[in-house]
C-alpha cells in the first residue's frame, strides 16, 4: 500500500473528485465520492455522487423527473441542508453553458442547474442529469485539515461521474483509473480486523 493517500492529491478546485480514504470513520463520507462544485477561501461545497435515497425525483420535483438520468432518484448530496436540492447536468459535446439560461457552468461540461428553470428547455442540451438532497461542505480551513490527515484523496473527475449508476462502484472505479500505488486502495477492506 501507499504510505499516505495524499499521493494522489491534485489541486482542489471545481471539478476534482475528492475520494474518502479506506479508512475514513464518518459514517456520511465512508466509501464516497464527492463532486466540487465550489472552492474559495470561505469554504467548499460539493454532493456526494454515490449515495441514492429511496426517494424518487417525482416525489419531491415532479417537473424534472422524466429527465434525470437512471435511477430516477434523489441522491443524497451530503449532510449539510438535505432538504435543500441541487442538480447537477452534463452537457452534451458543442453545448456551452453560457449560451444557456439556468445553467451554471462548473467545469468542462458539467454544470449546475437552477431548478426553476423549465427542464424542457434544456433536455435536448444534457447528457444527464442528477438530483441531490443536500450538500458536502467544509468551513475556511477544515477541507486542508482533512487532506492533511489523509481522511480524502483529490483526483480529476470524468464528465460522466455525475452520472454514476449505484449499482457501478464508483469508489473503487475512480481509485483504479488513478494508478500505482493509489489503484491498491480499491481493494482496502476498509475496517482491518474484518480482512
């Protein structure tokens, strides 16, 4: 194994994956990948890619619903604010998010989507789309601190991502892609008195 996860780290800025450690111990992050949508000197927010509710889009945005991406769920963002919504969209090749109303871009051709919008404007435009309830979100200094504990691993993100099926290991799959040595925590156990 690597000495320290932090190996793998590339520069936290919108767009990155922060990959939990094997050996993360909160519960809310263990085993997650989340998404940056924000980054500033005030603190970091982004929404945990990995984690669907029970709780179908049409149940809570009735609107968007036949145009998210399978499973047509919520997804749970992370534990700031879950009764808060965001979405998440990739664009589609040649689509700039500029040129759209009710599109933030955050990096490449993934973008935040203002859920007033009307979503039939825009479903011809995405590749995908995903809900979260809630959010990931880390005051000035507390992101550093984790990093420096080794709790998160910083890697580029893939535009499709966002738009992981559950049933695909997201966790594992975004370790592997990494490389030697980092690829070799895909296969932690996470808690070692299980192995």
């Amino acid at each position: 194994m690597i000495d320290r996860v932090e190996e793998a780290d590339a520069e936290v800025e919108p767009g990155v994956l922060l990959v939990a450690a094997p050996t993360m111990g909160d519960s809310n992050f263990r085993r997650t990948v989340v998404y940056i949508i924000d980054h500033r000197d005030e603190g970091t927010l982004g929404v945990v890619l990995n984690r669907p509710s029970q709780v179908p889009v049409d149940d809570v945005l009735p609107v968007w619903a036949r145009h998210v991406s399978e499973p047509q769920a919520v997804f749970v963002g992370g534990p700031v604010e879950q009764k808060t919504a965001l979405c998440l969209a990739a664009l589609r090749t040649g689509e700039d998010a500029r040129s759209m109303q009710g599109v933030i871009s955050v990096h490449g051709p993934v973008a935040l989507i203002d859920l007033d919008a009307d979503p039939d404007l825009l479903a011809s435009r995405v590749r995908g789309i995903r809900v979260f309830a809630g959010y990931a979100g880390w005051d000035t200094g507390q992101l550093a601190r984790e990093l420096d504990r080794g709790d998160w691993l910083v890697v580029p993100a893939l535009p499709g991502d966002v738009l992981a099926i559950p049933d695909f290991d997201l966790w594992g799959a975004v370790l592997r892609r990494q490389g030697l040595p980092v690829a070799l925590l895909a296969t932690h156990p996470g808690d070692l008195r299980r192995n």
